[in-house]
C-alpha cells in the first residue's frame, strides 16, 4: 500500500488550517480613526473583519464579517485593519497566506 503524497507547501501559499499550520498572530493592533459623528452618536459593538495576512504578516485584504448599524464605523474599520501587524501563519515552518478572523471592539 502506498503512502500518502506529502502535500507541497511553497513560501507565500494560501493554506486554511490544518496539520503543520501556525496561524497568524497579531503583533501591532489596528489603528482606526473613528469618524466624528460616530463618537457623537456614541455608537459601540463588535466589528469582525476576515482578514488575508500575507506571508510578511501584513492585511492584504478585508472583508466584513458583522458590523455595527452605523456604516460610516464599518468603513473605518475596514480601513483601519490594513494597518495591522502580524506575525505571518506558517506551514511545516514556511511562511504563507492565511485567512484569520479579527474583531475591532467599536466604543464610543
């Protein structure tokens, strides 16, 4: 009986979780500017944004997940988020790509 073929992992692939996976890790949080009018307004809650960390670490892409009613908030998460560090998701010790949720608590 043959083994399973090792699965291939290049330097900068997209993988999900699994086995030999370390996800990323946030290192420098996001830095979001609150739109005025939201401070205002004191709107608060969770903000989840799927984010792509890159085999860098860095938020190459941001899709939201939950968002609060003011959508003026959502935007400036979205925007927010790109500035975030990680520490980038590795497999079997090679840097690659990973989707990773990341909540942005919203307070006024």
């Amino acid at each position: 009986m043959l083994a399973p073929a090792k699965e291939e992992v290049k330097r900068g692939d997209l993988v999900g979780p699994g086995i030999g996976v370390v996800e990323p890790v946030l290192v420098t949080p996001p830095r979001v500017v609150y739109p005025a009018i939201a401070r205002q307004q004191r709107v608060g809650g969770k903000v989840v944004v799927l984010v792509l960390v890159d085999e860098n670490g860095n938020v190459t892409e941001a899709r939201l997940q939950q968002g609060v009613p003011q959508a003026a908030i959502n935007t400036a998460v979205l925007e927010g988020v790109k500035s975030a560090k990680f520490r980038a998701a590795t497999k079997n010790g090679l840097a690659v790509k990973m989707w990773r949720p990341l909540i942005v608590d919203v307070k006024p």
